[in-house]
C-alpha cells in the first residue's frame, strides 16, 4: 500500500469500530431496558 502507516491504522480502527457499532448499540439497549423494566427474573432452579 502506497499509504503512511498512520493511515493504515486509522483505516483499520475506523473499519473495525463501524463493524462493532451493533454491540455498542444492543449493550446500550440492554441496559435502557435493565432501567425500564427492573431485568428479567433469575431462575435458581435450573
């Protein structure tokens, strides 16, 4: 690659948060509904 290696690692970071956005996204849900609903009951028994 006819790139500066700063380059290259900062394209690679950018490719490599783009593609994780999703768990960011479903963490962050999970936890809006943590707050709203009081979680799911835990089951000792199984």
């Amino acid at each position: 690659m006819d790139r500066p290696k700063n380059w290259v690692i900062e394209d690679a970071l950018k490719q490599y948060l783009s593609e994780q956005a999703w768990q960011i996204e479903g963490i962050k849900q999970a936890q809006t509904s943590l707050k709203e609903n009081g979680g799911i009951e835990f089951d000792r028994n199984f």
